[in-house]
C-alpha cells in the first residue's frame, strides 16, 4: 500500500483523543509491528487492527516460547500481563519512534518488564518533533527467572507519562532486547466508578435544582 494512502486510512480510521491499547498478540516470532496497528501489516504479513498507531522498524514482537516451543531470546518471557506475545526493540540506533498521527490525550502508560534502563518520551510533533510533553526513565525491575514456567522477563511494573495538550509520537531511547513491553495505552481509559461519579454530580445538580 501507498504510504501516504495507509497515513490517510488512519487518519479517517482513529479520531482524535480516543484511548488505544495496545496488547501485541496475533504476530510471528521477531516479526516487526510497523503499520499493523495501522491497517496495515506487520513485516511478516500479521495484520492485526487500525487503531492509527504506527511504529517504526525497530520494534519487534516476541511469543512466550513456553507456549510457541520456538525458543529464542524473542520468547524468554513469563506472567505476561496481556495475553503471551511482548514487544521489545532491536535497533542499531538504540531508538525507536511510534507515531499516532491523530494525536492522544492525557496520559501514555504501559507495563514492562526490564534488565536495562531506558528512556521514553511523549512528543507534540510526528517522529520525535515538537514540543517534549512528559517523559520517564524506566530502570531494572528484579528479573528472576521461570514463572509459566520459563522466561527470565517474568517481573512487570506499569509506567505512566502524564501530560497537557496533544501528543503524535512516542520515542524509546535504550538497549535492544533488554526492555519488553505489553498492554500499552495511548490516551487514558476512563476508570470504573468514573461514569457513576459524573451521574452522582448530575443527580446532586439536580436536587440543588429543587
Ligand atoms: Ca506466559
Ligand atoms: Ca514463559
Ligand atoms: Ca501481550
């Protein structure tokens, strides 16, 4: 597909400021995401939805190989927190751009499990431009090893970035293979209770009325 005909594709598909998670289920070992979050495909055809996230060559994604007995560092995962395939980075440059070309709102999260340190930052432009709207250092969380019952990723924290205003892009700054990544959020999930409590205020505005 034409790039410029898939950026429009997304651009139609995904209206601004809605929340999109991100589970990385449904790819080949080692297969690059690139535009199957995008309604495109994957480097090795997986097409997975059209959420309007895109992510550059360096992000890959690994099954847990307790599940796909095809071993590698890719699937020397455990206790995933969504589903069993993970995302992690392998590039030359140590960075990596994701790209939300409609833009998301209020906050970034995702959980991870790390051996290394790395740095993410929420951008207001396209491919790390822009103005810098919040950004985290994720340091090693106590990897052990075994847990479903390999993998030596098997310790997971969330990491949260808040921000104001409108973020397109997302940027990994760290080590290859030593960060993995899964249920990543773009925009933030309204809480449950969240919906009772604005009907609370409107029957309290209500009585105030009386
Ligand atoms: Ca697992
Ligand atoms: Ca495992
Ligand atoms: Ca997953």
């Amino acid at each position: 597909m034409h790039r410029l005909a898939s950026l429009a594709l997304c651009l139609a598909a995904a209206s601004a400021n809605a929340a999109v998670t991100i589970s990385y289920e449904g790819f080949q070992d080692t297969e690059m995401i690139l535009q199957a979050y995008a309604g495109g495909t994957g480097s090795m055809g997986s097409a997975i939805n059209n959420s309007g996230v895109l992510f550059s060559p360096d992000f890959q994604v690994g099954n847990d190989s307790d599940i796909t007995a095809n071993v590698g560092y890719w699937g020397d995962t455990a206790n995933e927190p969504d589903g069993m395939g993970t995302m992690y980075v392998l590039s030359p440059a140590n960075w990596g751009v994701i790209d939300v070309p409609a833009g998301f709102t209020t906050q970034w999260s995702t959980s991870y499990a790390a051996k290394a340190q790395c740095r993410i930052d929420v951008w207001s432009g396209p491919g790390g431009t822009g103005s810098l709207l919040g950004w985290t250092v994720i340091n090693p969380n106590a990897q052990t090893s075994g847990g479903d019952p390999n993998g030596s990723f098997n310790t997971w924290k969330v990491a949260t970035i808040p921000f104001a205003g409108t973020a397109m892009s997302v940027t990994y700054n760290g080590p290859s293979f030593d960060v993995r990544f899964d249920h990543m959020d773009f925009g933030l999930v309204p809480a449950p209770g969240a919906a009772s409590l604005a009907l609370l205020g409107g029957l309290a505005a209500l009585r105030r009325k009386r």
